[in-house]
C-alpha cells in the first residue's frame, strides 16, 4: 500500500496516477478520515493533559476525571474505528507507476522495447497445440472435463514428461546460472498473506477459498515468497535476496464467453516458476533489468522469439511501478503468448507485509523494494514449444536443453 503521509502530502499525484492507470480509488475518502483522525487526536491529547492537572485537584478531580475518562474513551472508539476504515481504504489504492511508464488505457498501447530472434516460419501449415496434442495423445481434452469440469485438461505420457521437464530445465538454470535460491512454497496460504501480496481485497472474486478453514489458494508463488520474511527486519548485508519457486496455480479466470476457450492457454490451474527479489531501495530497477533477463534466457536457451514490451499505464499491475512483459511466438496459434511479466513493485508490497531492513546496525528499518516475475509460465511456454518445434508428419522435436530431462529427440 501507499504510505498514508505520501498520500497527504502528495494528493493530487496520486490523483492523476490512479486516473493514469484508467482505475478508481478511494482518495478524497482517504483524505477526509485522515483530517477527521488527525483532529481527533489532537483533541485526545488535549484532554489527557487536562485529565493529569486536574488529577492533582482533589475536591474537582473526581466529578471532573469521570466525565474526562468518558470522553477520552469515546474518542479512543472513534479513533480506532477510523483507522480500521483507513486501513480498508488505503488497500484499495493502487501503485504510482514511474515516470517512464508509457501512458496508455490498455495493452493495446504497450511499448516493444525490443526482439530476440525471428518468429519461425514453417514449410507446412501449422498445427495449433490443442490438434498436436490430440493427435498425439499427450493432451486430454475430453477427461479433464469429465474429471474436472470445463478448462481442465490431462497431459499424458510424453506430453506431462514435457511439462515436468519444462520445470526442471527452468530450476536448474535459476539456480545454478542465475544464483536463485530455490523454495517449495506452501500452495495455500492466510488470508493476511493475500494482503501482503496486494491480492485483497482487489482479486477476490478471481481466488479459490475454502471458507471453512480460511485457507487461500494461491495463483501464483508470488504470493507466499512475497511472506517469507513477512514481519521481519533484515540486514544489510543480506540483500539482495533472490527465490525462484515452482507451484501450481490457480485462478478462478471470470471471462467473456468464447475468448480462448480452445486448448491449454487459459485454464483454472496451471503450472509456473516464479522469480522473486527482495532488494535495497537504491537497486530495484537494476534488479528489475537482471530479472527479466534471467526470464529472457530460458526463451534464448529454447530457441524460442520473443519480443519484450513495457506495460503502459492503463495495463500494469496493481501492485507495480514498472513491469516488462516476455511474449513468445506460437506459429500454429499465429499470436504472441505472454509468458511472463516482470515488475518492480516498490515498497508496495512490503509496507502491507511489513518487510523491512537496516540500512545501517543503528538505523531506522526502512521497508525492502521488491520485485517478481515469471521464470516462466506454463502452459503458454509448452505451447510455443509444442507449435515451434513441430514437424510436418505430426510429430514434435524436443529442443536440445530439454532432451536429457525429456529422455528422447522426438515426440511421436
């Protein structure tokens, strides 16, 4: 969340920030509560000086310390009661983007930064993934529906050795090249911690719950990694702190009617290796710059184009100052496929989770920057490799990096 003080300070900025993201907040609200707090306080500490002089009147300080007592204790309500409604209404404030954010109301008006690679033209027509799949049976449509219902799906034989092979090659590159420390996150977590993240109470109609235990299941690693150090103070010396973690996720994808319902790009659940940094304020942006190309490089590893684009205003996170998007090219799909999105959240996060550090062994903690982004998601990646990798009998070369992991050169 933004700090309540910035926001006093500085109203009209995060006025013109809120409108610039084409969003809605709550800003005057926030304002009014604070005014009426701040009086209020004055006032409290007004009559707490008057309570301890007449203290010290014995014939008036009984009669008059009753009726101070009362007051003082209505006040204190009403004080507490306004800071419950500042905390649910600083939630609903978004982050500033920085300046150099392109403005924009949608994606339509992301910014290509640049390209890696051509996009693969093939000497046949290609085949998207949902018809290589069914054709050589390592998807199944048809059972994740009678298993789970509609966007579910069951990968089989080669098709679930892929993913699984995707996910290793991903681990072993972050953490023995790129110098991540790997974590097995919790798939579940508290509802404070959905708070920390900046996933409540904006999302919440886009998370699985289960009501009965409280229990929040996450739709990506983000959100626990964001926690791990969830009211702690760290040092100096031990930033910066990097995790790459694998998990499952899962999100509840309200949509339009017939807006990718064919094949694995959208479903309820899915897989993805998440990046993750916790860093010095001073170094967020350079940190950001090393992030997303450690995301780049499982796409150069793969032999896979792409292209990277930097979010306008109206299509950043709401908890980011600044991201960059990775889409790869799906010739078989004939369109570009995010596969992950990298951003610099600020102290966004980690003044909601209380994550802070010294900057010296006698200084004030200060709140961490920190900064995730994909590393990468599936199933989107499995489908670029799926349809770039295809061959004109029907079957699919297994990229070199992956042929250890996979066991074979060719899925047929």
């Amino acid at each position: 969340m933004l700090d309540l003080k910035f926001i006093r300070e500085n109203p009209e900025l995060v006025k013109k920030a809120v409108a610039d993201r084409h969003d809605s907040a709550p800003v005057d609200d926030i304002l009014r509560l604070d005014a009426e707090r701040r009086q209020g306080i004055i006032k409290l500490d007004n009559l707490r000086q008057e309570r301890k002089a007449v203290s010290k009147e014995r014939e008036k300080a009984q009669e008059r310390g009753r009726a101070l007592r009362a007051e003082i204790q209505t006040l204190e309500d009403k004080a507490k009661k306004i800071d419950g409604q500042l905390s649910e209404l600083l939630l609903q404030v978004p982050n500033i983007p920085q300046p150099d954010v392109p403005l924009g109301k949608d994606d339509s008006e992301n910014v290509t930064i640049r390209t890696w690679g051509e996009p693969k033209k093939l000497n046949f027509p290609p085949a998207p993934h949902w018809k290589l799949g069914e054709d050589l049976g390592i998807i199944d449509f048809e059972r994740g529906v009678k298993i789970s219902g509609s966007r579910f799906y069951v990968l089989k034989g080669p098709g679930a050795r892929l993913q699984r092979s995707l996910i290793a090659f991903m681990l072993d590159l972050h953490t023995h090249t790129h110098d991540y420390k790997e974590i097995y996150p919790p798939y579940m977590v508290k509802k404070e911690c959905m708070v920390g993240a900046g996933q409540l109470p904006k999302f919440a109609d886009n998370i699985y719950h289960d009501a009965e235990d409280d229990f929040w299941f996450v739709g990506t690693a983000e959100i626990p990694l964001t926690n791990l150090h969830r009211d702690e103070i760290l040092t100096k010396e031990s930033l910066p702190l990097h995790y790459v973690a694998y998990t499952a996720c899962f999100r509840r994808e309200k949509m339009s009617a017939g807006k990718d319902v064919r094949g694995i790009k959208r479903g309820h659940q899915f897989d993805k290796v998440e990046l993750y940094k916790f860093t010095e304020p001073e170094t967020s942006n350079d940190e950001l710059e090393k992030l997303t190309h450690d995301a780049e490089e499982v796409c150069q590893r793969l032999g896979l184009a792409y292209r990277i684009r930097k979010l306008c205003t109206g299509d950043i996170g709401f908890s980011s100052t600044k991201s960059y998007d990775i889409d790869v090219w799906a010739p078989g799909c004939e369109e570009w496929l995010e596969v992950s999105s990298c951003s610099n959240c600020g102290d966004f996060q980690a003044r909601r989770a209380n994550v802070r550090y010294r900057p010296a062994p006698d200084a004030k903690p200060q709140f961490v920057h920190t900064l995730n982004g994909s590393g990468l998601a599936l199933p989107r990646i499995m489908i670029a490799v799926m349809e770039n990798y295809q061959r004109a009998d029907g079957s699919i070369a297994v990229p070199e990096v992956l042929q250890d992991f996979v066991g074979a050169k060719v899925i047929k």
